[in-house]
C-alpha cells in the first residue's frame, strides 16, 4: 500500500496539541500514544500501525490515555490506535526498513545521511539549536545568513494564516538577518564541524559589495562550512539594495556569485528569490558566476490580514507594519513550480537543486524530490512543531522508497518531471472524465450540486431521497465537484468520453 492516501485523516484528531513530553504517554503502559498521533499528523500512519505491538494495546483498554490528555476527552486516542491496527496495519505490504541507506544523498559531490536540512532561518541560528537538530537526525543545516550588518529585530515579527483546526496554512516574518557577529558565528561554525564532522553545514552569506561576498565565502569556508548560499532573496532585505533586489536583477547575481566562487574553493548555491516572473534568468546567471547549485525558494512578498479596528496588518510594530515573507504549506504549489522550470531548463543541467517552500511532510518533499530536487530545507514547519518531525519525515519517506523498490532516493529524482508541461496548451481536450458517486460515503449534503451550479454546469440534481445524480450532457468533467465533497464522496470516474458523444 503506497502510502499516499490517508486512511485516518487530520480532522479525526483535530483536537491532538501534539504535545511534548505528551501526558497520553505517560498514562499508558503498552504502547506511546503520542507518536502515534504525530505520525498520523504527518501523513505517516502506515509506520505508526507497523510500530504497534503484535495483540491490539486498546482491546480491552479503559483509555487512561484519553482521560489524561492535555484537552481531556476531545481526542479518540483509543479510536484512532484501532483503526491504524484493524484498518491500516492489515493493509501493510512492505516492513518497516532496518535502516535508512536509501535516504543517503549528496550536495554536490558532499554525501548527506539524508535529504532534510534544516533552513536559513532562526531555526538555526545558533550552537544548541543545531546540534540538537543533528542529533535528532537532520543531516545538515543551512545557517542564518552570516552579514556584517548591525541586526536590531523588529517586535513581534511573525504573524499567520490559520485553518480552522488553529494549525498554519501560511506563515508571515519580517525577520531579517543574523543578529551575531561575523566572528561569533565562525566560531559557532567551527565547534559544529569538530563535534558533528559528518553533519552538513551551508552557510547561508549576504555581502554588500563584492569584496564583502568573497571575505565572507572564505571565512565560511575556513572555519568548517561544507558549503556557501548566497542569499540573493531575502524579501526583508530589500530596501539597501539587497536580498530579493539582487535576484531580480541577473548581472547583480553573476557578479557576486563570481566573487564567492573566486574566493573560497567549496561548493557555492544561489538562493534565489520567488518574486520575479521566471526564476530561469537568475538561475543561469548564477551559472555564468560559478554557483555549483541553486536553492529555491526563499520566501514571497506578502501582506497578511488587516486588523479591521486598527487598519494595520500584521504584524502590527507600534501602529505600524511592512510586507514581508510569506512561506508554509500553502506556498509549496509556487515553489513546486519554480523547482520544475529550474530542472527542465537545460542550460542548469547538472546543478544541485535544493529545494523548500511549504514541506511539512515526507510527501511534501517527496514532491519535490520528483521535480528535480536532491536535498530539502524545511523552515515553517520546524517552528510550528520542533525538530521531532525529522523522524516521521525519513520514515515514511523511506517506507516509501522501499514500497516502489527503489534502491536510493537520488532514483526518484526527477520521475515527475516530464509530466510537466509549462502551459495547458500541450494538454489533450477531446475526451471526458465523468465524476462517480460513491453511494455509502454521501450523506446528502448537496454541497456537490450547489458548486456545480454557481460554479460550474448544473449538471447535478439531487433526488427525493437526497441523492446527488449527474447529467452527463451538461458535464464537461471539471470535477470541481470531487474537490468541494466533504466527505470525499465524489471521485473521478473510469469512464472517458468524446464530448460529441456524451448522453
């Protein structure tokens, strides 16, 4: 069972804190709820059922585990334990690998234990905070960008876009650089490399000129990085001429991607910035200057939510607020996008992608994977729920790898690419999809028919009994239908016609 289709979706447990040191752990004697929970969360549910004893923990359980929770009640820990044992384990074609060699990937050239490395960003920012994340299994990191400017932060810096569970859709920060000296940093970078030396460290640079882009590419380089990213994309960075300013302008990126190169003798990645029409101009230039690989996307321009009494939008910094960068699980569909151009393009050939925007499980970044990327950086998600989502992320993305036979990560890179065409004009027009009801999952909402009628053909009519019925010769198989069902009762069907004979 390929793992693509969850069998225990996240409204079930829309209730779960996912908690640390979660109190449903410590009232239950057999079996750790809570990681349970967290890989059905991340989409992970064929790992958790195959993580359960061999005779069902909650048989005859009095649920202790639910009494105790943190929202005492409001999650069916007990109901969700029994389906992942009745429902999913059964369905359990391929055992859980005993170890991870098929994650093993590289950077240019540079081997990584994996393809997850933590983003430049505060969630690597410091000593501690990157050594707990290689030990909790990262392979490497990418530093927050190393400059000499002053950093003074702004208070508060991050604000949301939230789903009805509370959980983030979208993520707002107009937080800028690192706010540690250069020579504090450098030494940070040397204690990681002499107590981590098989971990990888990119450290993320942005210079002012093209002498300062080359001093800091050799410090990098000097005091233990594997590798430089040049962050030529930061949109809060924009105002002196830096940051996503440099990634529009392709000469600006050539020329200090051509002084980090001619200054240090390690691999050298642009990060390129999303806010631009096409990202293949920067791209190649980066290409002409040297860059070894390219990193994508860094975060896009945004205004999230105004305050309806103040008039401000958030984050509010005493009455006042800035567009800033927009980044989690809803931007992941453009940055998809910007990763596919960069592979397909063949002047890039051979370049190292490393991607990010939106991954929050081992699907996301599976997604990527398939459209060229060989390394992944993850940001959002870490700040949302900690450096514990490594854990489900290798597992399930192993599960998979082990699932279609593949022998190493690096043989899924790319499959998904020539499925891409840049414009629907490639696409075939001369047949029709019709949707299909499945009868046992409806309960007769009418939600199928109201948006087929405001929003699509009308051509569904429910009946006496509140069933929806599809007429086929208004249906042009949009399946905007399948998409609004709440109760995912509509699905596409096998049947395919030619317009000219529907009825």
């Amino acid at each position: 069972m390929i793992q693509n289709k969850s069998l225990i979706p996240r409204a079930d447990m829309i209730r779960c804190a996912l908690c640390d040191n979660a109190p449903c752990d410590a009232a239950c004697d057999n079996i750790k709820p809570a990681s349970l929970l967290r890989s059905v969360w991340f989409m992970n549910e064929q790992c958790a059922a195959q993580r359960l004893p061999k005779e069902n923990p909650c048989l005859l359980c009095s649920a202790p585990c639910e009494r105790s929770c943190a929202r005492a009640g409001s999650v069916p820990i007990r109901d969700i334990v029994n389906r992942l044992y009745y429902q999913v384990k059964p369905q359990c074609e391929t055992p859980l690998a005993s170890n991870e060699r098929r994650l093993r990937t590289e950077i240019c050239g540079i081997p990584l234990e994996n393809p997850f490395l933590l983003g430049s960003s505060v969630i690597a920012s410091t000593y501690d905070m990157c050594a707990r994340a290689f030990d909790a299994g990262w392979a490497g990191i990418c530093f927050k960008t190393v400059c000499t400017l002053d950093i003074h932060e702004a208070s508060p810096r991050f604000s949301a876009v939230t789903g009805a569970d509370g959980s983030i859709i979208g993520f707002k920060n107009i937080e800028q650089l690192s706010d540690h000296s250069v020579a504090e940093n450098m030494r940070i970078f040397q204690s990681l490399k002499q107590n981590y030396p098989t971990k990888f460290i990119l450290a993320s640079i942005m210079g002012q000129n093209e002498a300062e882009w080359g001093e800091l590419a050799r410090l990098c380089q000097e005091n233990g990085a594997d590798a430089v990213e040049l962050n030529f994309s930061c949109p809060n960075m924009a105002e002196g001429g830096l940051g996503s300013d440099i990634g529009q302008v392709p000469e600006l990126v050539k020329r200090y991607t051509a002084a980090a190169k001619s200054a240090c003798s390690i691999p050298v990645l642009a990060k390129l910035t999303p806010n631009v029409s096409h990202m293949s101009p920067a791209a190649e230039a980066a290409r002409q200057g040297g860059a070894d690989g390219l990193s994508a996307i860094n975060t896009i321009k945004s205004i999230v939510g105004v305050n309806p009494h103040t008039y401000v939008s958030m984050p509010a910094v005493h009455g006042l607020s800035a567009v800033g960068g927009y980044s989690g699980n809803a931007v992941k569909p453009i940055a998809l996008r910007f990763i596919a151009e960069l592979a397909q393009n063949p002047k890039l050939s051979g370049m190292h992608l490393s991607a990010m925007g939106g991954v929050e499980t081992w699907l996301d970044a599976l997604e990527f994977i398939l459209l060229g990327a060989s390394s992944i950086q993850v940001v959002t998600a870490v700040m949302q729920y900690g450096y514990r989502i490594i854990d489900d992320l290798k597992a399930g993305l192993q599960l998979y790898l082990a699932e279609k036979g593949f022998d190493s990560v690096l043989q899924a890179v790319g499959l998904g690419l020539d499925s891409v065409s840049p414009t629907t004009d490639t696409l075939e027009r001369d047949s029709v999809i019709y949707p299909r009801f499945l009868r046992e999952r409806c309960i007769g909402c009418g939600r199928c028919m109201v948006s087929c009628r405001d929003g699509g053909h009308q051509a569904i009519e429910m009946d006496a009994q509140r069933r929806p019925r599809l007429n086929g010769k208004k249906c042009v198989g949009c399946h905007l239908c399948t998409l609004v069902c709440p109760q995912q009762a509509v699905v596409p069907g096998t049947r395919r016609v030619n317009p000219g004979a529907k009825g």
